[in-house]
C-alpha cells in the first residue's frame, strides 16, 4: 500500500496546459476516484503519477520519496486500462503470468499467485481460454487480475468500465469495491460517470480546466460542493440555483426570495450578490409554501415525480410528494429544507461559509 502526493503539479502541451498547479495527498488504502468532464485533466494527472508522462513542474511522491522523474516500472504501480491491454494470442493463464516471468520470479511463486487470484476473481474456469474469445466484463477480470497477481503499491485505473454495457458496468462496480475492501491497496480510479464515482470512492476529486476543484468524502461532494460547477456537474437532476436580489450579512440567517421569507443557514461572510443552492430532493411542493410559482414540466423518475417550477426568479425543480402527480400549469407553493442550502458567491461563484459548511470542514479534518 501507498500514500501518493503531487505537489504542485503541471503539464503543458505546447501551448495547452492540461493540469495547473495541481496539490493532493492521496491515503494509504483509499479508494479515490478522479472525476470531471473530457479534457480536465484527470487522465493527464493519472499518467503522471504512473510516469507515463513527465510533468512540466512540481512533484510526486510516493511514500514520501521523489518519484516525478522516475520510470514506471521504477514506481511499483499497476495500471488498468480502458481497453484492457491484454495479448490476445495467450490464454488467460499466460496473460497473468507475463508480468511475473519478466520479474524472473519461481515457477513456484508464479503458481501460487495465479491461483490466489484466480480465486479471487473467480476466473478458475477461464484459465486456459483464449483471452480474444472472452466478454468484456471476463476481459476485464483479466485485466485486473494482472495488475493484482504483481502485489503493487498501488493501482491506477483509467476509465477500466468505459467499453462495458450499462447493467454490466453497475455489476463491475460492486465487484470492485468489494476488491478494494478485501485487498486494501491505494486505488486511484479516473472517470467521468458520477455514478461510478459515488459507488466507488472513499474520496473524490473533481477537476475541471486542469485544476482541481473539491476533494472531499461522495457525501462532501454532493451536500457541499466547494462551487457552482461542482454543485451543476454532481447530481441528477442537478442543484437548483436561485439568484438573491439583495446583499447577503454575515450573520443573517433570513432571506428574501420571490418576496418571501426564507430561512438559511447563518452566514459566516457578507457577500454583496449571492446564488441560493439547493437540491430538489430538499425542495418541497405544499399548499402553504412560501415561494409560489407555476409548474412548467414534470419528469417520472420511478420513485418519485420532480417537477419545473416556474417562479419570478427563475425555475426551480421540486420533489413532488408521494403519490402526486403534479399538473403542468398549477400553482404550488415550494419550501426549502433549510440545513440543506448551501449560498455561493454570484461573481466568484465560490461556496460562502455558513453554520453548516464549517461543522462540514471540523468533520473532515478530524476524519
């Protein structure tokens, strides 16, 4: 197992910079997923610390030793990657082996290992199949099986679900996870499917642009995302956004919006334009709602209606009530779950400290 830090890492391509002064520690046995939309970085990142790519500047430890220039077979870490990467002229027994015969390992050893994990992974009866003749979640299986048949420090795994069919990806992620908890081996696992992230992760780490935007625990992330796009890019349907007309005070706890009063958790900064978030699992429609408006849309998501309010300050999306179907162009009143709302910086849009981000940011460090 490992701890894995970069410091101040950065990759330029020319005239395109794909990490930016990037800073993390990554903790011994965790889980962590690196998570944002194409071009963010994280495969970038992912490579570096494997020392497929040479940063621009900063630094990568492992272990707390220098590691940045090192090759990867140097850094004792197993990559995985989307496409498997495996031989197709070798059966899976071969496939498995390889990386140990290049190590010169026993016979001996090399036997025990491949049926440890064999076992492991219950791929017994695959042993001597062609691997070209496999499913891709039994390639895939493979593919793991190679990284873990070398006992490495840690695993790298770019996008390994990306090529599976959406039922199989769900399964492949349980099987992971339970994987992880059995080996306990750092994992550092990049995609851009939330819902692989949130099964997956001890902790996640979103970029965007090159730059690393949260690092926090999955309900961190969901319940106090650090901006705008983390709090847009986490969630389905994503957070509601209502803009405050007048300034925010430190210590207020009481805003207005549409005229009404809502209540909010007390601020800890005064902000002169500010954004009210909230989920619409935490908006509520009820007769006697503060906040009125009309309902534009209603989506079915199987245990639960959500609806398109229209209000004078824009659309807010709202949990209908068990077993009603809300109907397009009445009127309802909405109420906000007060501990749940989150207000950011309209201009930097930044989360604002509030009573509930800062019992939030104790828990973590004492975490």
């Amino acid at each position: 197992m490992a701890q894995i830090q970069i410091k101040n890492l950065q990759k330029t391509f020319s005239d395109f910079t794909a990490v930016r002064n990037s800073s993390l520690i990554l903790e011994d046995g965790k889980f962590v997923v690196l998570l944002g939309p194409s071009g963010c970085g994280k495969t970038t990142t992912l490579r570096m610390i494997a020392g497929l790519e040479f940063p621009t500047s900063g630094q990568i430890l492992l272990d707390r030793e220098d590691v940045t220039y090192r090759r990867p077979r140097e850094r004792d870490i197993a990559m995985v990657f989307q496409l498997f990467a495996l031989y197709p002229h070798f059966n899976v027994r071969e496939n498995l082996a390889f990386p140990l015969k290049n190590e010169g390992l026993p016979k001996a050893e090399i036997h025990r290992r491949l049926e440890e994990v064999a076992a492991i992974l219950r791929i017994e009866h695959l042993m001597n199949a062609r691997v070209g003749g496999l499913s891709g979640g039994d390639r895939q299986r493979v593919a793991l099986g190679r990284a873990i048949v070398r006992k490495p420090k840690a695993f790298l795994m770019d996008e390994p679900l990306g090529t599976l069919d959406a039922e199989f990806r769900e399964l492949m992620c349980v099987e992971l996870r339970r994987l992880h908890d059995r080996l306990q081996t750092t994992t550092v696992f990049v995609t851009h499917d939330q819902n692989e992230a949130m099964a997956l992760a001890d902790h996640i780490v979103v970029m965007n642009g090159g730059q690393i935007l949260q690092a926090d625990t999955p309900e961190g992330i969901y319940h106090f995302p650090s901006c705008m796009f983390v709090a847009s890019f986490i969630g389905r349907p994503s957070m509601n956004f209502v803009p405050i007309r007048e300034a925010v005070l430190q210590g207020q706890d009481v805003i207005q919006v549409n005229g009404a009063p809502v209540e909010v958790p007390r601020l800890d900064e005064t902000c002169s334009q500010a954004v009210l978030g909230i989920r619409p699992e935490h908006v509520r429609m009820s007769d006697s709602g503060p906040v009125r408006g009309e309902v534009s849309h209603v989506e079915y998501f199987g245990s639960h209606w959500i609806a398109d309010v229209q209000t004078a300050t824009g659309r807010i999306k709202a949990v209908s009530p068990k077993g009603v179907v809300p109907a397009v162009g009445g009127h309802v009143g909405l109420s906000f779950q007060t501990e749940r709302i989150v207000m950011f910086n309209k201009d930097t849009e930044l989360l604002l400290d509030s009573a509930t981000t800062s019992h939030h940011k104790q828990g973590m460090s004492h975490g």
